[in-house]
C-alpha cells in the first residue's frame, strides 16, 4: 500500500539535485547573548535557505534560489543554540561582512529536520 510522503522542501520542481551544490566561502557567525545568527555573503538573486541539518561535522543548508546545498563547518557549540532553527542573514554589501550591517530585519529563523 503507497502512502502519500509530504515533501521536506518546498517546491519539488525546484529541489535540488546531488550535483546542484553551492560553495559559500565567506560566511561569519555573530553572538549575542544565547542568541546566534549566521551570516553568508551572499551571491546576486540569492534568497535565503529554506531548510537546514546538522551533518556529522557540519551544517548542510538548502536553498530554492538558487536551487542548491551546501555545508558550512561550524563551530560545534552552534548544536545547542542552532536546535529547531538557524537564523541566517544573507550580506550583499561590498567587501568582506560587516557583522554591524547585519540587523534584526536581515534575520530569517531557518528550520532544521532531524
């Protein structure tokens, strides 16, 4: 008997496939308090990750726009503050990320399967 599966991500169409990966090389982490938020450089067109899971070793993030994963190797304390969500902000400005640009308005609680 077949059972309907309710699909983990958003758009099915958009999914990304196993060679759809996306390699982020700047990317910061700002605390404050029991809070934590991550920050990705982000690329022309991209939009936040719309799911996110802990790795062995890493966070593993899947984006619709563009259709893609990626991990980022986090520091292991982020486990017990990252546990239902990542908060992500994504940095367009030029240069390297500047932590004091980032506002509360930037944030987007990302959730995380198990």
């Amino acid at each position: 008997m077949n059972s309907p599966q309710a699909s983990w991500f958003p758009d099915p169409s958009h999914k990304p496939r196993a060679k759809d990966n996306l390699v982020i090389t700047d990317f910061a982490t700002m605390e404050r308090g029991d809070a934590a938020c991550l920050i990705i450089k982000s690329e022309p067109g991209m939009q936040p990750p719309v799911g996110a899971r802990w790795l062995a070793s890493a966070l593993e993030l899947t984006f619709q726009h563009p259709p893609a994963r990626t991990m980022l190797f986090v520091a292991p304390k982020f486990r017990t503050k990252w546990v239902n969500s990542v908060v992500v902000a994504l940095f367009d400005g030029p240069g390297d990320i500047k932590k004091g640009r980032i506002t509360i308005n930037d944030m987007v609680p990302v959730p995380i399967s198990r």
